[in-house]
C-alpha cells in the first residue's frame, strides 16, 4: 500500500518547484524529490538543483530533515520527438497553434507517468508538483484539468491511490514569493532569488532583483513581474 504521509516531489532547481517543496516539507512525514533530463536547452537548471536543495535543508524553518533522496530520470526521448524552444537553439516564439515554441508536447504528463512508476516502488502516495494556472505560458499540461485527468488515470493503471497535488496551481507568481515568505521568511526569498533557476536560456550571467536569466524570455518575464508586485506590495 502506498503511503500517503511520504510526498515525491517534481524538483526543476527552479522558483514553482523550490517553492513547491518549502510547502511539501511542512505538511509530510517524509519528502523525496525527482528531477528529469531531457534535453533541455537550459540545462544549468540540473546543475542548481543540487545546490539548491543543500540550501534548503540548511534552512530550520523548513524542517530540512524530512528531506530525504533525491532521484533523476532521463526522458532523453522527449527531445527526439520534434524541435522545440527548449530542446533546441532557436528563437523562442509563438507558434501557430498559438502556445509558445518552449511547449514541449507531453512533459509534464510524462513526467508525472515516470515520478508514479518511482513513488510505486518506494511506496510513496503523493506526487506533488509545481504547475500553475494563473501566471503561466499557456501549457496545456499545466492546467488543474489535465492533472486531474492524470491522476484518475495513473489510478486505474497502478491499480492504488496514487494523488497528485500542485499547491501552486491557483496562486499567481506574486502569490508565490509571498508564500515562500510565509514559510521561510526573507531566507527562503533570498534562497529562491539567488540559486533557483528559472530563464528558458540558461542565463546565469544577469543578475536582476529576481534572480539570474536573460530577462526577456517568457519564463524570466513572469519571475520579474510576480517579484515586482510581491516587493511593491511590501513597502
């Protein structure tokens, strides 16, 4: 039987994930984290997951100590399916289906699939992930729908109650940085500015109030104003 008081948790190394789990570890008895490769163009992500997840069990409020393995999966197949934005060198655009070119077609399903087939092995009954409706690049497969349909499907294929949580899901980015504000205080916000990773290009070079990335991109673009709003409102 699976455990429902153990949550895995899809870990990017970016601000919805590290988010994501500063709430995961106030809730569950014990936490464990999954990252992918893919392929992705902004692979620097992979490389601060580490560090981020150090600074995060440094951090007492965060009661780091129910933090326990981390995994990684390779899902090299995503990006031999067909060139996006993500995957590839190319200008990142809106395509004529009217999502940007950085969709990757069934990631984030996926993702959840893999992260199941883990969470059944460890006995693990709560997937939780930082997908967000409200403030977000139109994906499809971050909608609270699509999630919901996945969790009724890995469901019946697993045969157990697996779950999936996205505690995201409804807040916008401003909302976010003020949740972490509430479950870590400024050193969960300074953490999430300074080492998580968000610029679809990788950008670990420009420093901004937000955090490092090229500042254009539409991952940089929502990061900068839900962090702009959460600072004003704070004065």
């Amino acid at each position: 039987m699976l455990d429902h008081r153990k949550a895995l948790v899809l870990f990017s190394g970016g601000q919805d994930s590290a988010i994501c789990l500063a709430f995961v570890l106030a809730r569950y008895a014990r936490v464990e984290t999954v990252g992918f490769t893919y392929g992705q163009r902004h692979e620097v992500e992979l490389r601060q997951r580490d560090i981020v997840l150090e600074k995060i069990r440094e951090l007492p409020a965060l009661r780091g100590g129910r933090l326990g393995r981390d995994h990684m999966i390779d899902l090299g197949y995503l990006s031999a399916l067909g060139a996006t934005a993500m995957t590839e060198e190319m200008t990142i655009r809106t395509a004529e289906d009217g999502l940007p070119n950085t969709f990757v077609p069934g990631r984030n399903l996926a993702f959840f699939t893999a992260a199941a087939a883990l969470a059944h092995r460890r006995g693990i009954g709560t997937l939780v992930g930082g997908m967000c409706q409200t403030d977000y690049s139109g994906y499809p497969d971050c909608r609270s729908a699509a999630l919901r349909a996945q969790e009724r499907t890995l469901q019946e294929g697993l045969g157990q109650d697996i779950r999936i949580e996205t505690p995201l899901m409804h807040l916008t980015k401003e909302e976010s940085w003020r949740l972490a504000e509430n479950m870590g205080g400024e050193a969960l916000v300074a953490l999430v500015e300074e080492h998580t990773h968000t610029c679809y290009l990788g950008d670990r070079i420009r420093r901004h109030p937000w955090g490092y990335g090229c500042g254009t991109c539409p991952a940089c673009e929502l990061r900068a104003q839900g962090h702009e709003a959460y600072r004003a409102r704070a004065v």
